[in-house]
C-alpha cells in the first residue's frame, strides 16, 4: 500500500505509517482531517494553551469544529481537546450526540476522551499517534495503564468509598424520581 503524504508548512504525516494496525479502516479523505487535528495540536502548544492534543469533529466531510487541548489555558486538569470539542460540536449542531459525526484526534484518547466518545455516540474515531508517544515525553496515562494492567498504578492517595444507608438510598432515588423526564435516545 502506497502512503499518503500530508504536508504543511513545518511538517509532514505519513497517514499509512500513522495508522499501521488500521490502514484498511483509513478512508481517502482521513489524511485532510487528520491534518487538521494535528495543527490544532501544534497551535495549542504554540500559544501556550495546553499540551501537544488537537482534535477535529467531521460531519458530511465539512470541519464542524477544530479545537486544542486548554487544560493550561482554563486551569482544568479536565479540558482535554476531546472534551473540549464536544462541548463545543454539540453547541454548534444543537443536539447532544454525534451519531452523524466522527472525530480525529492527534493522538489516541485517554481513558476519559474515549468514554466521552462513547457519551457522544460519535460514529467513528480516527487517531495519530499511539498514547505511548504521550506518555513518552512525560504525560501521565497511569488511568489507561490501570485499565491494561499493564503499568504500576501510581495514584495510590485516591480513597474511593461508596455511600451506604441513608445517603445511598436518597442519592438513588434521584434516579427513580426523574427517569421519565430523561428519555435516552
């Protein structure tokens, strides 16, 4: 399979070297949108907004929204690109899934990206770099690693405890006493 280049003014991805695992799933147009995801992710490095992520929502093969990581920016450990990007694609399409919509993102999504992707029943996931090219350089994926089993769960000071009694049966309730006003989907 021959690869596809995409060049900008500083760089250049090679998509197949970019998607070694997926180059079947690889449609013709990801490489543009890819791009764009992984400008993003310079510029928010660039203006000092957050850390090298950048994202790209797509719906009908038009950019609905391009935006960077801003966790530096906002000061919240939170505003990761993907979080970020779905606030705003919901905003600007008015609705609160994406099922029409994909996203590219620069860099495979941490654990609570990919859980916000799932939230947003975003159609499809394209992803840059592998986690292990964040994590690298000195990001923390220690939640992935956790998942994996593969790493030494480093946030050992997390007490996690869950309510019982009173407190649990109340904090149910909600749930009971508001499901007809949530009709999912």
């Amino acid at each position: 399979m021959e690869e596809a280049m995409v060049e900008t003014k500083d760089w250049k991805v090679s998509v197949a070297s970019a998607f070694p695992a997926h180059q079947e799933a690889v449609q013709d147009g990801d490489h543009i949108f890819l791009a764009r995801a992984i400008e993003e992710a310079y510029k928010g490095v660039e203006c000092g907004d957050g850390g090298p992520f950048g994202a790209a929502v797509v719906r009908n093969d038009e950019v609905v929204v391009s935006c960077h990581n801003v966790v530096l920016k906002n000061a919240h450990p939170t505003a990761h690109a993907e979080l970020d990007i779905f606030n705003q694609a919901c905003r600007k399409l008015n609705q609160i899934e994406l099922s029409d919509c994909e996203i590219y993102t620069s860099c495979e999504p941490c654990p609570m990206c990919f859980g916000a992707c799932h939230l947003t029943r975003i159609k499809r996931l394209v992803h840059g770099a592998k986690a292990e090219a964040a994590i690298a350089i000195g990001f923390d994926d220690f939640i992935a690693d956790a998942l994996r089993g593969t790493g030494y769960y480093q946030k050992a000071q997390l007490e996690i405890k869950k309510a019982n009694g009173t407190g649990a049966v109340t904090a149910e309730q909600v749930f009971e006493k508001t499901r007809a006003k949530f009709p999912m989907y």
